[in-house]
C-alpha cells in the first residue's frame, strides 16, 4: 500500500498500476484495492500523455482524499450529522458503513479536502516534482469557493450554469454533471479552472433551489444549508444523493451506476436496473458505444444556438457515451465485435466526442486497423 501510494505521489500511473495488478485480492481472498482507484490508474495508463491537465488534477485531488493514517476523524461524524445522523449510515456492518462515508460522502470529501486542508497539505507535503508538473494549475484549486449554480443550457461539450451568487453565467466542460438534471435546477460545488476550461474539481452536488440560494447567500455557512435542506420536505433525496450517489470518478461527474440508468439498450437482457446489483455493466456500456457507432444515438442533441437552452430540447448523450466508452473493460469487450468495415464509424465517433474520449476512440480504431 506505501509503494502504491508513493508510486501515486510520484505521478507515476503505469508503476502504482503494476503494483496494484500484482496483488489484486487481500489475505482473505476479497478485492484489497478501492474500484475506483484501480479505474483511475487504469484510465490515466491507457489516455497516456494524451490525459489532459485537468485528469492529472482531478488524480490529485483523488490521492489527497484518499484516507491516511492520523487524518482528522471527526469529519466523518460532521458529514453523519449534516445528513441526519447515524440512521442514514448504509453498508454490511459498521466498518463497511463508515468506510461508505469515506468512498461516496459528497460533504465528508469536502470537509477533507477543503476544510481540513487536505488538498493544500498534499501539495506541499506529499506530491512529487513531476506530479505537480502534470497538473500544473491545481495549485490554484486551492481554496476554490463552494459556489451554487443554476443549470441554464447543456451542449455536448459544455454545460451552462448560472452562478447563484453573483448572476454570471459560468461555463464548464461537460463531463455529465448535468445529465440527470433538468433545466432550472441547481448544484453546488467548487469551479476551477485548467488549461481546457472550467470544471468542477469533484463531482458538483444537486440540490433544491432553496438550498443552493442559501450557499449562494452565505457560502461559509454551506453545511448548514446542507443540513437543512436534509431535514427539509426534499430532506430524504437530498441524503440520498450526499451519501450514495457518488464514485468520485476521474473523468466523469456520475457514477457508472447512475449513468447505466439514464440509458435503456434496445436489447432486453441489458437492463440499467441489473447493474446495481452486479448484473451486465461491461456489457451495457458495449451496448451504448454500438448503438453511437451505428448512429441510433443523439450524441449532439438539439446543439443550435436557438434551441440550446429549450426545454424541450433534446439533450446531448455524448458524455454518457463517453464515459461508457472511458470504462477500463469497454476497450477489450468491443474490439472483437468490430470488423474493419467499421473503421468509418469509429472516426466519425471519435470526431464527435470530446476529450479525452475521441483519445480512447481512436484507439479502438488503430488497433482495429492495425489487426486487418
């Protein structure tokens, strides 16, 4: 685990990833490795150095959360309490419950990273040299202000929010953070920015209107909006989404969970609803990567100006389609369904996604043409 952790500090994916591969499965035979650690490390040795500066930040970010001997522990309690206290806790016993709080708690990562410093002391105390060269501008996401947003418009490549404190619009890539929402409502979160754009530095958290106007209206005082808008009348889905909602990816703003559900395949046996509890999750995504490749998906949806922000509008489905195709296991389930005829169709995917996808996509195609 200390080898892992310094390959990490060091910026050095492909070695971190070796280490992990080497002992997939703990003493008592069960998986030793957080999934979405060894996902990251597997999207960051395939993308190369094509991984834009914001996925370097974003594995920052991702190892200054990561729990360490000595942290602070009483942000876990915080978090229980904002959400309504220890009956909201999920998980087999009370040590799978607590480490849920770690891995999915929407306030606890805040408190950790923001709060409690954790992301400034891992600049300054643990990142190495090359790691910080990789993600040369999350020093300034530092001390990043929680800010609530309003959803105006989404295009395949970019969302639309309104910043409920000021009355600006504010732009940030679409890494799906919008795809469950509907126009007018709201999320909360902290903005920064890289060298593609703006993005939120986790996964944003969607909440009432009258939530987000209250961060808006005091943003240092956002755990106890969030604790009322818990005990308010959208108190129970408020909880939910603070607790289990999300993975923290990489390279996309909802879990592969919740994304399975934003699309139904055409084939039956592929239902989002077996996915979780274990059921057809690699092959559901394959499903939805054939489905763009043969054209059957709105990848763009209605992407004119006039229509952009109608709410009737269809909405783009590139990111879903993205990050179907950014799942580590995609890459190996869809090659031996491709034909070299199908190299047109992978150029036109890739043309229509953005980055990093039209990376992974690409290289589907290479290897498809390199096999003929």
């Amino acid at each position: 685990m200390l080898a892992v952790d310094a390959a990490e500090a060091a910026g050095d994916p492909v070695k971190a990833l070796a280490l992990v591969e080497g002992m997939l499965h703990g003493p008592d035979g069960r998986p030793w490795w957080r999934p979405q650690r060894v996902r990251r490390l597997r999207q960051l040795v395939a993308l190369g150095d094509a991984a834009p500066g914001w996925a370097w930040g974003r594995w920052v970010v991702a190892q200054a959360a990561q729990p360490r001997p000595g942290r602070d522990t009483d942000a876990a309690d915080v978090a229980i309490d904002v959400r309504g206290g220890r009956s909201t806790l999920w998980g087999m016993d009370p040590s799978d419950a607590l480490a849920k709080v770690i891995d999915h708690d929407w306030v606890f990562r805040q408190l950790i990273l923001h709060e409690r410093g954790g992301l400034d002391h891992f600049l300054r105390r643990v990142a190495a040299p090359h790691l910080l060269d990789l993600a040369s501008e999350v020093h300034s996401w530092v001390g990043a202000p929680l800010g609530a947003y309003e959803l105006v418009s989404e295009r395949a490549d970019r969302i639309v929010w309104r910043d409920l404190g000021v009355g600006t619009t504010v732009e940030t890539l679409n890494l799906g953070g919008a795809s469950m929402m509907a126009l007018g409502e709201a999320v909360v979160g902290r903005v920064v920015h890289a060298g593609e754009g703006s993005l939120f530095e986790s996964a944003p958290l969607c909440v009432p209107l009258n939530v987000a106007h209250d961060v808006a209206a005091r943003p240092a005082d956002w755990l106890d909006a969030l604790s009322r808008g818990c005990r308010g009348e959208a108190g129970r889905v408020l909880t939910e989404l603070i607790a289990k909602a999300n993975d923290f990816d990489l390279l996309f703003d909802l879990s592969s969970r919740m994304r399975r559900h934003l699309l139904q395949p055409v084939d039956p046996d592929l239902r989002s609803d077996s996915v979780g509890a274990g059921g057809n999750g690699v092959a559901y995504d394959v499903a939805v990567v054939l489905a763009a490749l043969s054209g059957d998906l709105s990848l763009s949806g209605d992407d004119a100006d006039h229509v952009w922000s109608d709410v009737d509008a269809v909405r783009p489905l590139a990111p879903l389609v993205s990050a179907a195709l950014m799942e580590p296991e995609t890459h190996a389930a869809i090659e031996p369904l491709l034909l070299t005829s199908d190299a047109p169709a992978i150029s036109r995917l890739a043309d229509a996604l953005v980055s990093p996808a039209d990376v992974f996509c690409r290289q589907i195609g290479d290897q498809l043409t390199s096999a003929a």
